[in-house]
C-alpha cells in the first residue's frame, strides 16, 4: 500500500488505539483508503448495533465534499464531482 494521506492517517489512528487505555476509544476513525494510500471516495463512520453509520463523500485528499452527509440508503460518492 502506498505512503498517501490517507495511510498516514490510519496509521496515526491505529498508534492512538494501541496507546488507547480504552478498549474501544470512539474518537477514533479509521479511514477507507485505496491502494496508493490515497482516501477512497466514500467515508463512514462504523455502525452501533442495527443503526448504520453516517457516511459522506470525500476528494483522495480526505477533504469533505459539501452536502454529502448520508445516513441510510447506499450513498454514491463516484456521481458527485470532486469540484462540488
């Protein structure tokens, strides 16, 4: 996997989450990378229980693309233009 952003970034996270005395510390977020290290279109945070977690669009990146906050449903990043 390349050395992206995104890799960097789960990297931190997962630093955080050994050094964590919690078991499962829920600031955390791993993000959804892609193979060159870079953040694949669709973010979500991880689900509780039946309730599904939120999910927004991104720029590789990880910038947010306004107005794509997205609770239910299958949220489909690849239709919305990165200059958005």
């Amino acid at each position: 996997m390349g050395t992206g952003p995104c890799r960097r970034q789960m990297e931190a996270s997962l630093q955080e989450l050994k050094s964590s005395q919690r078991m499962v510390p829920r600031a955390v977020h791993l993000p959804n990378c892609d193979r060159k290290g870079f953040y694949k279109r669709k973010q979500c945070k991880p689900s509780r229980g039946r309730k599904r977690g939120l999910c927004w669009c991104v720029d590789k990146y990880g910038m947010k693309l306004p107005g794509t906050d997205y609770l239910s449903g299958d949220l489909q990043c690849h239709l919305i233009p990165e200059g958005s």
